[in-house]
C-alpha cells in the first residue's frame, strides 16, 4: 500500500488510537466528569478539563488559558449552529474534544501525515490542529451523534463530504458560510481530463474505493455538498435523506427530490457550475503569520515562494526562497494546508524542527517561531 493510501486509509477508518481501558474500568454510560478524569489521568501533568454539559462536550487541554477559550468558544458556536441548521437529532452521548501537546499527540501513534482524528468507538476527538482539521473532524462527531439518534449510518461519501465541506469556512455567529477551497483544482482538472468520477458510482463507493481514488473522490464529494449548500438546499437535503435513509441510503433519491432533476443532469448542472468557481488569491499563496512565509502546493510538500517582511522566518535568515517543507515540527507536509496546520498547531513562539529539500538535498533547521498576528 502507498503512502498516500496508508494516510487516508488511516483517516477514512479512524484507527483506535487512545488506550482502551482497563477491564473493569469501563462504564456503560460514564459521566462526563468521569470521562474527564479519565482522560486527565491519562495525559497527566499540565492537561485541564473543562465540561460544557449544555453542548456535551468535555475539552481535555495543554492550551494555554487564551489559545483554549478561543477554541472552545469557536466549537461552541459551530455546534449551535450546525445542530439549529443541519444536524438536528440530540446528541445521545458526550464527545471528548483532546487538545494534547503535539509531542504527547506523536505519543499516540497517529500516521505523521495527520494532525487530527475523531475515532466513534471512543467518541473522542484529538486534534494539535485548531484550524481546518479541528473543525473537520469535529463535524464528523457532531455528525455521528446525529446518525446515532436515528439509528443510521451513511455513507462514506456523505460523511467525508460534509466533514471537508465546513473544514473551509467561515464561522460567523449565527452561520457557517462554507468557501471555494484548493480542493477545486483536483475537480476542474477531473471534469475537464472527463475522469471525474460518475456520481452515480460517488454515491456508492465503500471505504476502500474510496481511499483508492482519495483525492478526488474527497473533492467531488465536498463540491458535490458546495453545490447543494449554494442552491440553498443543503439543509433541506440532508433532512430528506434521513427520511428516506431506509429507502436509499445512498442519496440518489433525495438529491433528485431536493433538485428536481435526475441525476444524470444533475451531474451536468454540477459539472457546468464547478467550471465557473474561481479560488481566492488567498488559496493560491497562503501565508501564515507564525513563520512568515508564502507557500504554494508543491507535489514534494510546500514550496517557499517569499516572506513577510519582518517576519520570523526573513529575521533568521535560515530558509530561503525554493525551499521545499516536507516535514513541520514531527508531522509531514503534502502541501500548504498540512503546513499551515501544523504551524497552528506548534504554538506561538516556540522553537520547532523543519526539514527541507533546498536543490535536491534535504537538511534540518531549527526555527523560531513569530506570535500571532
């Protein structure tokens, strides 16, 4: 198995992770403060919880004070929103959110390649992420409790598509805007090379044709949600899946209800209409404000294209322009959305280890870290 297979498969299955506990230490229905010592013994010296039982979730965290009151208030209002608009059943359990150190976080055994995971046989999220990854894996327990409280299970596609629909968006208080993301490219290149993948076959893939063919179909699946989302009728769609779920647990029937078309037109209106999107600047040329850098996708990690003027990465002088990211802090880079949550996830002013390609030979550098900006 590849590389690349290896990290999906590792995502797509959610590998245990966390210990199991003791036998004779497990509880049908723990309480929340159990859970949380639970967790607290576990991770040890430095961790903190804090129980929003309004929501049911228990935070786990090594943040500091102001890093963790960010986040929690940015999840809390994520999960109103998405349980008003979209995932309307009650949550049947709590979900642990675990926001480790990132060497406590390697401790676990995650494949490098990812920053976060949501394993459902725990109900448990770990995450050194607090961008995209966090609020991807966030969505997929918000969205397993949902399919929990109507006894269902829906497909992969479903799954994965809502989970990197809302990982780019926009948190306002009162809506989750989803955004043109990076993931555009794999569908416009596939529409237009005409090996986009059919949705009638979409809708039916398995875990493991999934993972054969990961990187686009995540990117269908995801513009295939967009799509809906921007005909205003996301919401309503998920709502008569779930009615019809017993029915067609794929979808089919609830995206021709919803849309009033069949699907083989509606595969050309989505086609026709994922042609016209246009990725913002800020997709293109990431620049993260820790480091000071501008990167671009590169098939070897992240490639630096400049920096920003008084930046930490310009004041050391240690990478220049050309340099390949392929490893951040312990955790591998594919392209500037791994790098750019690894970089949140290291902390503001540490000192992390980078490895890069600089004219075909790979060296190591140690690097400070800038504050937020």
């Amino acid at each position: 198995m590849n590389r690349s297979l290896r990290y999906v498969v590792a995502g797509l299955l959610n590998a245990v992770l966390l210990a199991t506990p003791a036998a004779g230490a497990v509880q049908d229905n723990p309480s929340a403060e159990q859970i949380a010592r639970k967790y607290l013994a576990r991770f040890g010296e430095g961790y903190r919880a804090q129980v929003d039982p309004q929501r049911r979730l228990i935070f786990v965290t090594a943040l500091d004070e102001e890093h963790f009151r960010q986040t929690a208030a940015m999840l809390a209002v994520y999960a109103d929103i998405q349980r008003k608009s979209l995932f309307s059943g009650r949550p049947p359990w709590d979900v642990a959110v675990i926001l480790p150190t990132i060497e406590d976080y390697a401790a676990l055994g995650p494949a490098k390649n990812v920053s976060g995971f949501y394993n459902p046989a725990h109900r448990a999220l770990v995450s050194v992420d607090r961008g995209r990854v966090l609020i991807h894996e966030f969505t997929h327990a918000l969205h397993h409790a949902d399919q929990a409280s109507t006894d269902q299970r829906h497909p992969i596609w479903i799954a994965e598509g809502l989970a990197t629909l809302f990982e780019c968006s926009e948190i306002r208080a009162d809506a989750v805007i989803p955004q043109v993301d990076q993931r555009l490219v794999v569908v416009q290149r596939a529409i237009q090379a005409k090996a986009i993948i059919p949705l009638a076959d979409l809708l039916k893939l398995n875990q493991e044709a999934f993972a054969r063919q990961w990187e686009l179909a995540y990117a269908q699946s995801r513009y295939v949600m967009l799509y809906l989302y921007e005909q205003d009728k996301l919401s309503r769609w998920y709502e008569t899946y779930k009615s019809l779920y017993r029915v067609d647990a794929s979808g089919r029937e609830a995206l021709e209800k919803v849309l009033s078309v069949r699907l083989r037109r509606l595969e050309q209106d989505f086609q026709s209409w994922a042609l016209t999107l246009r990725l913002p600047w800020g997709e293109l040329d990431s620049v993260e404000g820790r480091l000071g850098v501008k990167v671009r996708n590169d098939r070897r990690g992240a490639r630096v294209v400049g920096f920003v003027e008084g930046g930490a990465a310009a004041a050391a002088e240690l990478i220049r322009v050309g340099d390949i990211v392929e490893e951040f802090n312990g955790l591998s880079i594919r392209n500037t959305a791994s790098l750019m949550a690894a970089i949140r996830a290291a902390g503001a002013g540490r000192t992390v280890t980078i490895k890069l390609i600089r004219n075909g030979r790979h060296l190591v550098i140690r690097q400070t870290l800038g504050g937020d900006t």
